[in-house]
C-alpha cells in the first residue's frame, strides 16, 4: 500500500523494536484498545537479548516481567515463572517474550525483518512548521516501504552501537586497522566463544556490567586452561564504582559481583591498569599492543566493553530536543545521571519527561538514557505505560508514574553464579547487556 493510500486510513502508532520494552509497549496499547504496528530487524523477538542468552540478569522475574504484558499472558494460560529466580537471557527470551510475541492479541501486528532507517513527517522536512502537528509519521524501512503513524514508540536500543576503545570518544589511533583483535561485548568465554580465550592473553575495557561479566568468567577460564591470563584496564584512578555496592546492594546477586572480581585482582589472577585511557593499537606479530600513551599491554584478544551509546540518525528530520551531554530529552538528563544516580535511585519519569518538540516521537528503554548506564527494565515498562496512556488520552494515568526500585552502589555491575553462567543488567529492545536493565 502506498503512502497516500494509507494516509485515507487511521494511522497506528508504530514501536521500534520487539525487545522487552518494545513489547512491553505493544502490550499497554492492546490494552488501551489503540492500534500499532510492531517493527523489529530481527527474525524473532528478541533478537538482542538471544546474542547474549548465556547470561544471567542480577534481577528475579518479579522485577523482568511488565504488569500488562502478565494480564494478556495469565489470560491466555500462562504459568509465570518464580518470582525470585533469576532468569538467563535464553529464559527471558523463551518463557516470557516469546510468549508473549505470539499472543493473538499481539502476533498480527509484530513484523520481523523490518529494519527502520528514517522517520520523518509525512510531505515535510524539519524546517516545515505549518500542519505538522496533524501530519502523520513517515518510517521508511530498508527495503523502500514506507508505513504511516500517528506516533513512533522507538524502543530500538542501543546493542547495535557500542562505543569505541579510544579514551576520547573517538575510535582510538589503529583502532580500525585492529578490528580482527577486538570482541564486542559479553563474548560467550565459557562456551561458544571458549576457544578464542583458552590459552590466550585477553584485554578487557571497560568498568562497567560488562567488564565485570566477561572478567570474573576468563578469571574460571584461567582456572580452566593454562596459559591464559587476563588483564582489565580501567580509566579511573580506582575501581571502587565497579566494585558497587557489595553488601550493601539489595539484590545479593549483584552486590556480590564486587567481592568477588576485588579477590580476583587482589589474587593476581586479573590484572589491573588504573587510570588507562586507550590511545592506540598497534597490531604486530605478537598480538595486538594497546597503549594509553606511555604504558602499554601486549594481547590476544581485546574486549570492548565500554558501553553503548543510541543512534539518533534515523531522525534526523524529526525536531528533538536533546541533552548535550547524554543524548536523553534535557528533562530526563538530571534524573538519570550516572555522577548523581545508581539505577535504584532514578526517579520515577514518564511521557512529560519523553517528550520531544516533535509531538508523538517517543524514545523508550534504554535508547531514552542515551549514555547514562543507569537504565532498568522496570523503568521502561514505566515508560511505555505512562506513554500509551499519554497516547490513549488518559493524562491522570499517564503523569502517575511510579517505580520501586531496588537500591544499590552500583548499577551496571553482577555476579555469576555459576561458572557457565554471567549475570547482567539488561536494556530495551537491544539490551545494554545490554544495559541492560535488569
């Protein structure tokens, strides 16, 4: 159908991304009796959140599973799971996700396969102000379609862009010439990805979830096979904020990630370099030399675990209004700040805190935090929430916004419970592994 026939029709409101705030979202508009249109690039739902299935989220079901999509799934027989368990990624995936993408409430309207690469205003670029409050969405799809919408829920993550090594927010000097070196984050070191590890000097970057997954598991590999060692090289003076919370955390699943990756390094099993910033990459017969510029380590394997960050360029014709710093909404900067909040001291924050000068533009989940690491999945259920009732006209619904969230030190970091299995926190319909959001 073409866009002007479409535009003869109502319009639904289009989600990007069937992660678990993507459809999360979809399941608080079926609720709402509004009509949508989910989009997502993968070939199933949670596409993301399956690349990193081998890992175990710090945070039980109870805190992973949003209320609207329970009353659909409890309605069609669904047997939720205990509520203090903590669920892998492949769980998430397949007991409760799945599941729900295949509702009849909700599966017509999902479509995979469906890459968005821009959204615009039907007829009008940026710079066009008259009627565009009334002009209907344009999202064009990589294979040329355009859908209409009469407002975009973009729940699209941010798994798919992670940050660079380099120290400055560039890509670091080399650092593309090294890309054969270089692991995204939370390789499978247990199991799939094992022989890339075993034996093998490895690099970790980063201070966050992340790191903190991937070295506490080369710390059993070391165990496992000789020869392999490990390093993590940090830029701060001390790793106390990827320590956390320990004790104190009220998840004991997380705060014990921090005792343990402290008597791995008190060990000597990881080796630490504070204060790193990586400047350069050097790829030589030996491996791959990282340098911060007057110190450097030799490797075998690098693992890039210096977070994600959103890509906003689909809508670049769209009139947002974005902090400079984090890339959230200027209202939502302060209350999600990572030198100000852990992830059990973020506000409650809904659609006022959402909005854009583009009307009915909305990004949600993690993609809404930008940069800022303190993202979790209750707080995106809260979002979609407030913005489906902002959509069906139910403003009282939509400003009351509450979260009860769990305090803690730290919010990017957790332990493993098992050798085989890493816990994380986990993001939107990419994961911030996600940032994830546990």
């Amino acid at each position: 159908m073409n866009a002007s026939a479409m535009h003869e029709e109502q319009a639904p409101v289009v989600v990007i991304g069937a992660g678990p705030v993507g459809l999360a979202a979809a399941a608080q508009l079926t609720a709402r009796g509004l009509s949508f249109v989910v989009l997502e690039a993968g070939e199933h739902p949670a596409a993301a959140v399956r690349q990193w299935g081998h890992v175990r989220l710090f945070s039980p079901w109870r805190f992973d599973v949003d209320a609207a999509a329970a009353r659909l799934l409890t309605g069609a027989g669904w047997v939720r799971p205990d509520d203090d368990k903590l669920p892998t990624g492949a769980e998430l995936a397949d007991d409760y996700l799945q599941p729900l993408a295949d509702l009849p409430a909700i599966k017509p309207h999902v479509r995979y396969g469906a890459r968005v690469v821009a959204i615009t205003r039907l007829g009008l670029d940026r710079v066009r102000t008259a009627g565009r409050d009334a002009t209907p969405f344009l999202v064009r799809l990589a294979g040329g379609e355009d859908i209409l919408a009469a407002a975009v829920i973009d729940a699209s993550g941010t798994w798919g862009t992670p940050n660079v090594l380099g120290a400055s927010g560039i890509p670091a000097h080399g650092e593309a010439g090294a890309s054969a070196y270089v692991e995204s984050a939370l390789p499978d070191v247990l199991g799939r990805d094992r022989d890339r590890f075993a034996g093998r000097r490895t690099l970790v970057v980063g201070a966050g979830h992340s790191a903190a997954n991937t070295l506490l598991s080369l710390a059993e590999l070391a165990r496992q096979a000789p020869g392999t060692t490990v390093t993590w090289a940090i830029r701060a003076a001390s790793p106390a904020r990827t320590y956390g919370g320990e004790a104190a955390d009220a998840l004991p699943a997380r705060g014990a990630l921090g005792s343990r990756l402290r008597a791995h390094v008190d060990d000597g099993t990881i080796a630490l370099l504070t204060g790193f910033g990586v400047h350069s990459l050097t790829a030589g017969p030996d491996g791959v030399e990282v340098s911060d510029g007057t110190r450097g380590v030799v490797a075998d394997r690098i693992v890039s675990a210096t977070g994600f960050r959103p890509d906003h360029s689909i809508v670049g014709e769209l009139r947002l209004d974005l902090d400079p710093i984090l890339g959230s909404t200027r209202l939502l900067a302060p209350l999600i700040d990572p030198n100000e909040h852990s992830c059990g001291t973020v506000p409650p924050h809904g659609v006022d805190e959402l909005t854009h000068p583009e009307p009915g533009y909305y990004a949600v989940g993690v993609k809404s935090y930008g940069r800022a690491p303190t993202f979790l999945l209750a707080t995106g259920y809260e979002q979609v929430r407030s913005v489906a009732a902002a959509l069906a006209g139910d403003w009282a619904a939509a400003r009351d916004v509450q979260l009860d969230l769990p305090e803690t030190g730290v919010c990017s970091s957790n332990p493993i419970e098992s050798p085989s299995l890493k816990l994380i926190t986990i993001g939107g319909g990419d994961s911030r592994a996600g940032g994830c959001c546990g």
